[in-house]
C-alpha cells in the first residue's frame, strides 16, 4: 500500500487540510495536541468508517463548522497495481478504481466491505501491521502466547491455511453426515431380494386365479341370458293387466263421482226455486228504499253546511272579543311616545351629572394617592439619610481624637466633638422630620372625608341613571309593542269581515227531526236489501247449472261404455301367477349367481393389479438399492481425498508455524544489531512468542525501557518485511506515531538510518512526532500547528527542506507538498 494525498474537510480540528505523500521518509512534526494524530484517524476512517473513530459520529465534526456542515475525507492510494480513492462522509461513502469517473461502490458498508478484501486484514490488524505507535511497540506483550501465534499467523497470511482448512473440515463433515444418512436409509439387500421374489410368486397365483373367476362369470352370463326373454315377457304380460285394473278402478271411481254431481245440482236446482218467490215478498217492502237514500244523502250535505256555519259563528264570536281587548290596549299605549321622550331628557342629564361627578372622584382620588405616596417616598428617604448619618457618626465615635476622618482621612484631633454634635443635630432634624412623615403617612391610609361623600353622590347617581334606563326599555317596548297592536287590528278586523262573507254562502233548511227519521228507515230496509241482493246473486247461477247438468248426464253416458269395455278387455288378458313365480325365482337365482361371479372376477382382478403393483415397487427398491450403492463408494472415495487433503493441510501448517519463529528472530536480530551499532546482535522467539534479547549468546533478564522500545520495533519491523516477503511485492507503508519517547538522540538517529536503508523494503514511511531534532534527517516535513484565532489545525509543508531536496527530486515530486 501507497499513499498519494489526502484531505480533510470538517474533520476534527482540521477545518480545510490537504496531504500530498512522497517516498522516503516523511515526518508529521507538531507541538502535542497541534493535530498531527488526527490525519492518521482519517486515514483509518476513509478505509474502515465509524469503527476505525474516537468518539460518537456528530463528534467527528469541526466544533466550530455549521451544524450541517459536510465532513469528509478523501484519501488517494495505490494498492497491488491499482490506483483507489475514497471519498468519506458521517452519511455516505464512494470509492473510485484507476481514475473511473463511476464509483465501483457507493454505500458506507459496500467501501468498507471491499476496502477490507483488499487489504486482507482488519482495521486492528491493519493498524498492528501497518501503523506503530509508542502504546502499540508493546501490543505482542499484552497478548497470551495462544494471542501472539493466532496474530502473527495471521498477518503473515498463515490464517488463510487454516481458513482453507475449516472450509475443508466443512465439506468433511458435510460427506460424513451424506454417507451416515445415506448407510442409514439403505435396506438390507438380502431383504430386498426376497421382497422380489415373493412378489413374483404372488404375481404368479393371482393371474391363474383371475383367469379362473373370468371363465365362471362367462357361465354366470349363458345361464342368465336363457331364463331372462321369458322373464322379461310374462313381466311385460302382467305389467299390462295391473295397468288394466288400474284403469278400471279409475273409471269406476269416475261413475260414482258423477252420481255425487248429479245428486248436489239437483239439490242446488230446488234451493233456487224458493229462492225466487222470497225475492218476489221482499220487493214489495223495498219500493221506497231508493228515494230515501236520495234525501238521506241530500240531508247529509245540509248538517256539514250547518256544522261549519256553527264553526264560523264561533271563530268570528272569538275574534270579536280579541278586538276589543286590543282596541282597549292600545287606548292605554296612547302616551308611550310621550314618556320615551321625556325619559331620555331625564337619562340625558342624569348621565352627564354622572360623568361630572366621576370627574371628580378620580381628580380627588388622585391627589390622595399622590400625596400617600410622596409622603412615602419622602419618609423612605429620611430613613436612609438616618442610617447613614448614624453610621458616619459611629465610625467617627470609635476612631476618636486620635484617629483620621473615614471621608477624608485627615486627623480629626481637637474637631471630633464638634463634628459629632453636628452629626447629633442632623440626627435630630431627620428623626423629626421622619415622625412628621409617619404620622402624615397613618393620616391618609384612610379616604379623605370629600373623597367618601363624592364617592356616595356618584354611586347615588349611578343608580339613578341604571333606573332612568329601565323605565326608558319599558317605555320603548311600549311604542314598539302600539305599532304592532295597529297591525294585529287591522288583520283581526278583515278576518271578521271574510268570516261574514262565508255565513252568507252557506244555504239554509236543515230539518234534524227529518234527517234523524231517515236514518232509522234507511236501517231497517238495508238488511232486506242486502238479503234481496244475495237470492238474485243465487238465482243468477240457473242457466249455469243447467248447462252443468246437461253435460254430466252427456258423460255418464260416455262412462258406463268404457267401463263395460275394460271388462272385457280384462277378460281376454289370463296370467298365471304360479307360473310368474316360478320364472322370478329361476331368474333371482341366475342373477345372484352373475353378481357372485362379477364379485370374484373383480377381487380377482383387484389382486392382480396389488401384485404388479408390489412386483414394480420390489423392482424399484432393487434399483435405488444399486444406485445408493453407487453414490456411497463415489462419497467415500471423496471422503478419503478430503482426509488426506485435511492431513496436508495440518502439516503445512505446522512447517510454517515451526519456522515462523526462526525467521522472525533473525530477522529482528539484524534490525537491533544495526539500531545498537553491533551490541546486540541476536534476538529470538522463545515457545511463548516473547522477545528475548541475547546477550554473549545468553538471554539479558532485564533490559532499559529504551531497549524494550527498540526490541518491540525491530521486531516490528521484521513482521512488517516478512509479509512483503511472503507478499512478493514491496511493503511499501509503514506509519510510525511517537516512537521516539524513550530514545536519546543517537538511537532515534539510528531508527531513521535503519529505516532509510530499507527503503527497497519500506517504500513510504511516516514518521509523526514533536520531537524537532530529527527535521533535518526527514526526506519531507510536514508541520502541523494549532491556529488559535480560527480553532483549527494547519498543516504546511516546511519551504526550507522542499528547497533542499528540489534539486533530488524528480519534477513530479518537487511539486508535491502539504497545503491548507
């Protein structure tokens, strides 16, 4: 991994900060707290997002950005011969392959996810692989020998054997559960062979038994063919004669009804006859029976006339009355307009007296409160002036002769006396001014006597004017109350009139005695009436039943010949009953034989079709029995490939792990012996993974805290070159934070010497620190600052050093640098 440029937008305390990295040796040098850390966090954070930050999301943001104001990071590397940019925000995320204009992916955990394939390690592994700081020189220590082996294994790529392995281990143990299933579902062969020979065998029997139930049910048939044409001719012979008789009864049935007809018209014939002589007596009594209906209906007209005549008389008798009482009331209404204006004369000058009086309550009232409140005011005052002039006075009193004035510290010497009878005189000029104002002050607690009596007249007016007010509503509901009488007269009069109007239309001559005489004839002929109207009713049906009994006689007639036929037609018809028994009997028992042999033809039959069924599936099992045979050797030739191939795996791993150790310390030992100038010059690994320093070939039991540093860092270091070695391709970044904390000057110039002479191995390396000795052994410098006046970081490339490299440098380098 190579990193080209990064920037930072409201991130932290880096409001607008720009990086461009070069190769070599590239210092990030800044007081502590200036932001130099910070580049590094957005670093992490452009690959790994929100995991890879202190503190909450809204926290990231500059404190004195906007409260929308966009974060982001953008940060340029190269990584395996492809060139990536990722673009970073608390919301989005984009990352851009070889210069694509169109992001390869465009969510916070799509980048993260394939940022983290690429790289091949975590963002804990990346930062223990790629970055050291002074607390992570000693992150192997703080780990459990299991915890060292598992890291290193896994930096170093050695997991991804062990990846492959359980992944191995996986389909293992998937062929195991296949052939387990498999060997527990199979039958037992010997089993399924004797299912198939049983079912041939059955197969055998139940074919010669359905050929034997065939043939007896052809037998059956023969037998019930012969016995069924006589069967079925003597059916047909006696289905004719009970048809016969049916008729016959029938017809007979039919003849007794007609005698019933013929009886019922004869006696309805005879009740007609008396009918019309009962109707000839009753139409002498109803001669006038239609007259008196006519006047009965003549005089109903007159008593509804007169009724309503009577209403009439009656409604105008009531408007009459209602008449006079208004005519009375409007006479006493008469003065209502008189009264309303001489009431609002009297309301008019009542209310200005009111206002006059209110005038003059709040004028008094005022000049009351005034004087309460600058008696108040002034008596407060005369208070104040007391307590200080009683305190000038004690403090004069306790300094005496011999002490200074508290206003003007001059010596008071000989004047004190005089002084204190001065202030003893304004003592007493206040206390007798403020018992003045204190008395003045209890005389107007209370409303003054004028202020009372003009608060009395008012309220005495008040009432007044509230009943001026009332009288003056009554009186207005008067005026309002004659103007609608007039209408309501008006009205109530021309209803009079048109009352009269009608009584002359209605005519006159009802008679009660007459009307009332009608009604009881009229009752006593509507019974007849209605008896005469039933018999003519009755004696309307004649010509009709005459007619009926006209054509009953026609079809007794008719019906007594077809009687005497069927007779006859019965006679000629003989079927024996002993001999239809004899052939039902012969053909039940015919039939009962063909059901009996179509029951066992088809038993037969269903036997059959059970054993083919059982011979098929006996076949089927017999095949699926050879083809799990099949599947199984194929399984256990791969679970053995999987064995064997699980096998390799483990001893792979072992060689690697067994010379993990040996590498690691020779190369180590070769860092320190260059950092120690050849006073140590071996290291190793001991079965624990801890680093032991060897000193004379015997392992140093206590080493400084420097040396502890440099032990952690070459060993460090010597991660770091084996992966590019495992890798095949340069390392190419190491990110070194504070290590110099316990080094003095010629070891930290030795750590820069060691890591300018790895540069094939260490491309790009940089170093952050705030130590400014070591500016002048960098390639590139960086200086980080706290701008106080805007609250943010800013980081600049050192003028001096790009000059004194320009000249080193290609064109494409010397352009690169550090801005704001």
């Amino acid at each position: 991994m190579r990193l080209n440029r990064i920037a930072l937008s409201n991130f932290r305390q880096h409001a607008d900060t720009r990086i461009d990295f070069d190769a070599g040796l590239t210092g990030i040098i800044g007081p502590n707290g200036s932001g130099k850390t910070t580049i590094l966090e957005a670093l992490a954070w452009a690959i790994y997002g929100n995991t890879a930050a202190r503190g909450t999301r809204e926290s990231i943001r500059f404190n004195r950005a906007a409260a929308r104001a966009t974060v982001r990071v953008e940060l340029d590397f190269e990584l395996a011969g492809h060139r990536y940019r990722v673009v970073r925000g608390l919301t989005n995320a984009e990352l851009y392959l070889d210069g694509a204009a169109t992001p390869m992916a465009n969510s916070i955990s799509g980048v993260t996810d394939i940022l983290t394939r690429k790289l091949g390690m975590t963002r804990e592994e990346f930062f223990n692989t790629y970055f050291t700081g002074q607390k992570e020189l000693s992150v192997m220590a703080a780990m459990k020998p299991a915890e060292r082996a598992q890291f290193l294994s896994h930096v170093l790529g050695y997991e991804r054997l062990r990846d492959a392995q359980k992944i191995l281990r996986a389909h293992l143990t998937e062929l195991r559960s296949q052939i387990s299933g498999i060997q527990q579902g199979m039958p037992d062969a010997e089993l399924v062979g004797k299912q198939l020979d049983d079912a041939r065998r059955r197969l055998v029997s139940t074919a010669r038994a359905t050929q034997s139930a065939r043939d007896a049910r052809g037998h059956a048939q023969a037998a019930l063919e012969r016995v069924r044409p006589k069967w079925e001719l003597v059916q047909r012979e006696r289905e004719a004669l009970q048809a016969l008789l049916a008729e016959l009864r029938v017809a007979e049935g039919e003849e007794a009804g007609l005698g019933r007809d013929a009886e019922r018209l004869a006696r309805e014939l005879g009740s007609i006859a008396a009918a019309k002589a009962e109707r000839d007596a009753l139409a002498t009594a109803l001669i006038p029976y239609a007259a008196l209906q006519a006047e009965f209906q003549h005089l109903e007209g007159l008593a509804r006339e007169d009724g309503r005549r009577q209403s009439l008389v009656a409604s105008r008798a009531l408007l009459e009355d209602e008449l006079a009482k208004l005519h009375e009331r409007r006479g006493r209404l008469d003065t209502a307009p008189r009264l309303e204006e001489e009431a609002t004369q009297a309301l008019h000058e009542k209310r200005a007296s009111l206002e006059e009086l209110d005038g003059k309550v709040e004028a008094r009232r005022t000049e009351w409160v005034r004087d309460r409140q600058e008696a108040e005011t002034k008596r407060q005052a005369l208070r104040d002036q007391f307590a200080e002039l009683k305190q000038q006075r004690d403090r004069l009193a306790a300094a005496g002769e011999d002490g200074a004035c508290p206003t003007c510290a001059r010596p008071l010497k000989g004047t004190i006396r005089t002084v204190l009878e001065l202030l003893d005189g304004q003592l007493e000029t206040v206390l007798v001014d403020g018992n003045y104002y204190k008395g003045r002050m209890e005389q107007l607690l209370e409303m003054p006597t004028d202020l009372r009596e003009l608060d009395e007249q008012r309220r005495v007016a008040a009432d007044d004017v509230k009943s001026l007010e009332r009288r003056l509503f009554k009186v207005q509901h008067a005026v309002q109350e004659l103007a609608q009488l007039g209408g309501e007269i008006a009205a109530k009069s021309d209803r009079v009139a048109a009352l009269a109007s009608e009584l002359e239309t209605i005519p006159a001559g009802y008679d009660p005695a007459r009307h009332d005489l009608v009604r009881r004839e009229l009752d006593r002929l509507m019974p007849l009436d209605a008896k005469a109207t039933r018999l003519g009713a009755q004696i309307e049906r004649e010509p009709a039943l005459l007619r009926e009994r006209a054509q009953l006689r026609d079809a007794e007639a008719a019906l007594r010949a077809r009687v005497t036929d069927l007779r006859a037609r019965q006679a000629a018809l003989s079927v024996s009953e002993q001999h239809y028994a004899a052939l039902r009997d012969e053909h039940a028992k015919a039939s009962d034989e063909m059901h009996a042999a179509d029951l066992a033809a088809a038993t037969a039959e269903s036997e059959l079709a059970s054993a083919e069924v059982a011979d098929a599936q006996a076949r089927h099992a017999v095949a699926e029995l050879e083809a799990r045979q099949r599947l199984l050797g194929e399984l256990n030739v791969r679970k053995r490939l999987h064995e064997e191939l699980d096998r390799a795996y483990t001893d792979l791993r072992t060689d690697l792990n067994f010379q993990l150790r040996p590498d690691l310390s020779a190369l180590a030992a070769g860092f320190l012996d260059d950092l120690t100038a050849g006073r140590y010059t071996d290291v190793e690994l001991d079965d624990q993974y801890n680093v032991v320093v060897l000193e004379d070939a015997m392992p140093k039991p206590v080493i400084s805290g420097g040396e502890e540093d440099l032990t952690n860092l070459v060993l460090r270091l010597a991660i770091s070159q084996m992966i590019a070695e495992r890798s095949g391709q340069p390392f190419s970044l190491l990110v070194l934070d504070e290590i110099f904390g316990s080094l003095d000057d010629a070891h930290r110039a030795s750590v820069l010497e060691l890591l300018r002479g790895l540069h094939d191995r260490f491309e790009q390396v940089i170093l952050i620190t705030h130590i400014e000795s070591v500016r002048d052994m960098l390639d590139q410098v960086v200086t980080v600052r706290f701008d106080a006046a805007t609250g943010a970081s800013v980081a600049k490339r050192d003028d001096r050093q790009a000059l004194e490299l320009g000249d080193l440098k290609t064109p494409e380098l010397a352009g690169a640098g550090a801005r704001d």
